[in-house]
C-alpha cells in the first residue's frame, strides 16, 4: 500500500493542493521572471499573499462581505472567508485591507493598442504597443479583447512578450484584423473583396494565434456567414461592429457578439436596402425611436434567444455636455498637443450637441432593458473615437457609466467581470474571487458602492498573483499617449 493513502486525509489533501498549485504556478504562460523594466512596478511578489480585512465585491453579483480574508499561494486564490475564520500562514506577505475593496480584475471586451487622430478629413491611426498595455493594467483591466486590430502581428508580439514577463500589462485575446469591405477613408484599416477572401483572412489569422475576429461597418451577410463559419469551425468568435447588416441579420447567420451596445444598430431604419451600410439613417432612426419601443423589445428578445452578447462601449459615446475632457480623469495622459486639441475641443462643444445627449441617455436605457431581460452584457470602452477615450482611465470610467445607467455597482462589478470571462469561456479560471481560481484581482482604496468613482482609488493590480502600483504605472506613463 502507498505510504501516502496511509497519511491522515486533512494532510493527503493539503499534500495535493500543494502539488497544484506548484503545477498551475509552472503553467505555459505564466511569467516566471521579469524583466528590471517590468519588476520597477510590482509592489507585492510573494508566493504566498494574505488580503486581511477588505470588503470583497467577488464579481458574481452576490452581495458585498465585509471584513474577509482572501490567501493568495502561487498565484491562485487559496481561500476566502471571515478574517476570524482565516488563518495566515506565517510565511504568508499580509496586507492590511482595512477600509479598502477587491474586486476581480477588470474583463474589458472592447479595446485597442492603438488612438486615433483626425488629419487632413480622416482619422489617423497610431499603435500604442508601450503605453496602452500599461494604462489597462494600471486601470485594472487584467484580461483584454482587441476588439479589431490594426497591426495584428505587433498585438500578437505584445501578448506573447506580456506572458514572458518582457512587458508589462493584461492578458490578451487577440482579433484578427478588421472584416470590412471597401468604403471608409482609413488608411491603416483592413479590407476585404468578398467572402471568399473573408474566409481564407479567418483561416489566415486563426493559424497566426488570433482568437476573435470583427465584422465592420460595410461587410455583407456572405461575409458575415463565411466568418463565422471558418470561425466557428474552430470554436472561435465572432463579433461585430455593423451597419450594412443589421442586427437581426447577424444573429440569424450565427454572430456570437455586437459592439456598441444599440448605437451601430440599422435594424430601424425604414425600407433599409440590403448589404448597404447608411451610418446618418442608422443614428436617427434611433433618435427617433422611443425608449420603450415594442420594436427594440422584439430585438431584444430575439438576440437574448440566439444568445448574443452585446458590448457596452459608453465612453465612446460619452457626450461632451458638462463631462470631463479626458474620460476618467486621464488628460495629462496625453502628449501635450494632444492635451491642448482635446480641451479647445471640449470646449467649443459644450451644450452644442444635444442630440447624442438624448441618444446617449436612451442608449443607456436599451442596456439595462437587454441586461434585464436576461441577456450577457459585456463591457468595453473602444478608445476610439474623438480621442477622448484613454486605455485604463476609460475602463474605471466604464463602470462609472453602468452605475449611472441604473445599475448598482455590483452589477457594473459583474458585467465588467465574470460576464467578460463567460464569453471568452474563461470564467472557470477568472472573472470573480473565488477559492481555485487565478489571483486577478484589484484593490481599491475605498468603497465603490458608496461612490462609484473611487473605482478611481486603485492601489494594487493583481495579474496572476502578481501585485502592481497602479498610481506609479499611471505617473510613468503622463505625456505618453499619442507618441508610444
């Protein structure tokens, strides 16, 4: 007989948890040095952790627990509960958690390595392969979707180089470039001439490590249909930002996601020709339409059937009527002529455009409706757009807005969480703060449901067990944005 079946089971048992955790901390992926670049902005590097006394927000929508414990042993989350129920290990780092939250690392579906600026009648695009991994990581964003790429090989280097320690910032799902046809002015996007050619793109940056893929604005129904059935026939993802096909359409062909909540929606639109993307009729159809449309109902509940998740992107569309320059506080983000653009342009639109100030609040309302009725809200910020929206400070900013939405902060918890990492099948391995799972978590200082903006007091990022300053990440990274 094995002399371990003869151990006591309380010691068996400890004897295989040890073993998997050594196992899950040698796990392919998980850095095991750092480089000195990447070790300047870890504050907390111990095998074993022990949070003591914090209010926990665990992601599930559960309700908040005061005064709990989370141990941390090799990356993983060990044990939750009561601090008078907890016992430290005597090797264990502790930190005093007093007056502070954790929550999950941030799931954020929607994001890009690159910011866009207007020139010359178009936008022009910049990857930003150093500073925008940072700022998600500092603005707790452990797990990323590039929702579309512009430099898909730059993105995939920037993943791989993240696992390896070499860089600092989230993980990464990485999407293939844009799926659209001709017809946008944007130099550095993607086209493609037909499904034929859709289809052999999907298989061309499958086999190249892409794990998503995105329709855009012109792409038709047999593109759509070709993406996802290359997609699907290797248990990948589709999603879409759309116009030429309306979401009704894309979710009989088998779209798994749509961007932008409602806002890229054409399905309003009178006598919509087929295949032909029409962005003005689209945005006024929906100011036209009245917040409690049976019509939007009857959408809604059709793409709760099919199972579609839709994207919450609200910075993006954040309007500029007595709002911040910046979205979550992040101007001096930005190099200084980029601080001094965005300001003039801030300023010159207020109280101009209250048109996307009504869209924008009905925009909300149709979220909340669709998360109400059952469907998987997912959260994003697209920093896109005017230039307004920055890596990290929108992704803090994102939750603000789900709160003013009508959510309670824990449920802009959940849906900037665990519903992320349903959708990217992951929710077994993060999402939420629960005993086995990996240690993604962020500490706060302070208290989101008292005040949702003190999701801006973040003072620790854990990325695999891994603490990192998120106030010196965002200090290192002022004047940055725009250049690298």
């Amino acid at each position: 007989m094995s002399t371990n079946l003869m151990l006591p089971f309380s010691i068996r048992l400890r004897c295989l948890l040890g073993a998997w955790l050594l196992l899950a901390a040698t796990m392919p992926g998980r850095a095991q040095q750092f480089t000195p670049q990447v070790r300047e902005f870890i504050k907390v590097s111990s095998p074993s952790i022990a949070l003591v006394d914090a209010k926990v927000i665990d992601g599930t929508g559960s309700p908040a627990r005061l005064h709990q414990t989370v141990l941390v042993q090799g990356g993983r989350i060990v044990q939750v509960g009561p601090v008078k129920k907890v016992k430290v290990p005597v090797d264990a780092q502790v930190i005093n958690c007093a007056g502070k939250t954790l929550i999950p690392g941030l799931v954020m579906l929607h994001e890009h390595l690159y910011y866009t600026m207007p020139a010359g009648g178009y936008f022009n695009i910049a990857q930003m392969p150093y500073s925008f991994p940072r700022l998600y990581l500092a603005g707790g964003a452990t797990t990323i979707r590039t929702a579309g790429s512009i430099e898909p090989q730059t993105d995939l280097a920037i993943q791989r180089m993240i696992r390896e320690g070499k860089l600092i910032g989230p993980e990464m799902d990485v999407t293939a470039p844009y799926m659209e046809e001709p017809g946008l002015d944007i130099p550095a996007l993607n086209t493609i001439n037909g499904p034929d050619d859709a289809a052999a793109s999907t298989v061309f940056w499958a086999n190249k490590g892409c794990t998503s893929f995105k329709m855009y604005m012109h792409a038709t129904r047999a593109d759509l249909a070709a993406v996802v059935r290359e997609a699907h026939a290797r248990h990948l993802k589709v999603t879409g930002h759309l116009c030429s096909i309306t979401y009704r359409e894309a979710a009989e062909l088998g779209i798994d996601n749509l961007e932008h909540g409602f806002m890229a929606s054409t399905d309003f639109v009178p006598n919509k020709a087929v295949d032909v993307a029409d962005y003005p009729a689209g945005r006024q159809s929906l100011l036209q339409l009245p917040v409690n449309s049976p019509a939007m109902q009857d959408l809604i509940r059709l793409l709760v059937s099919k199972k579609v998740a839709l994207t919450s992107t609200l910075p993006v569309f954040e309007p500029y009527t007595n709002r911040e320059v910046v979205l979550g506080g992040g101007l001096e983000a930005l190099i200084p002529q980029l601080q001094e653009r965005e300001t003039a342009t801030w300023q010159q639109n207020q109280r101009r455009d209250t048109a996307s100030v009504r869209l924008f609040k009905k925009e909300m309302a149709w979220e909340k409706q669709f998360y109400d009725a059952g469907g998987l809200l997912v959260a994003g910020t697209d920093p896109t757009g005017a230039g307004r929206t920055i890596a990290g400070y929108a992704n803090r900013r994102q939750l603000e807005l789900l709160v003013e939405a009508g959510f309670t902060a824990v449920e802009a918890i959940k849906i900037s969480t665990l519903n992320g990492a349903r959708y990217l099948n992951r929710d077994k391995e993060i999402g939420t703060i629960e005993t086995g799972k990996q240690a993604d978590l962020v500490l706060l200082s302070g208290d989101p449901e008292q005040d949702i903006q003190q999701v801006r007091r973040m003072e620790i990022v854990f990325k695999e067990g891994v603490g990192f300053d998120s106030g010196k990440l965002l200090e290192s990274m002022k004047g940055k944005v725009g250049l690298n």
